[in-house]
C-alpha cells in the first residue's frame, strides 16, 4: 500500500486487492470521505483517477 498526506490534512492510500487497485481517500478525522468505484488493473490508472477525484500529492 502507498499512501501520501494532502496539504488539507487528508490522507490517500493506493492499495492492492485481489490482483487490483484501488484508491481510498481519508479525512484527518478518521473517517473515510472518498474511494474508487472500480478497481484498476494498472497501478497507474488507479492514481489517474484518484487525481482526477482530488489527489495533489505523490502516493510513494
């Protein structure tokens, strides 16, 4: 799993489930504000989207 901090506090996770992935958005209160709808096959279009939905910093 990869995940970076935003600027506003919130935190992103790149993660891998049965050979897919996905991207989850997490407020700085806990709670979980946004995720994928779909699971990717590549890692890259997962992060595609996930800034397409938001995501400014770098998932390492």
């Amino acid at each position: 799993m990869a995940t970076c901090k935003a600027s506003n506090g919130d935190t992103w996770e790149i993660y891998q489930t049965n050979g897919q992935w996905r991207w989850r958005r997490t407020a700085s209160n806990g709670r979980i504000v946004g995720s994928s709808a779909e699971a990717y096959h590549n890692r890259n279009d997962c992060i595609a989207n996930a800034q397409r939905n938001g995501m400014t910093c770098n998932p390492a």
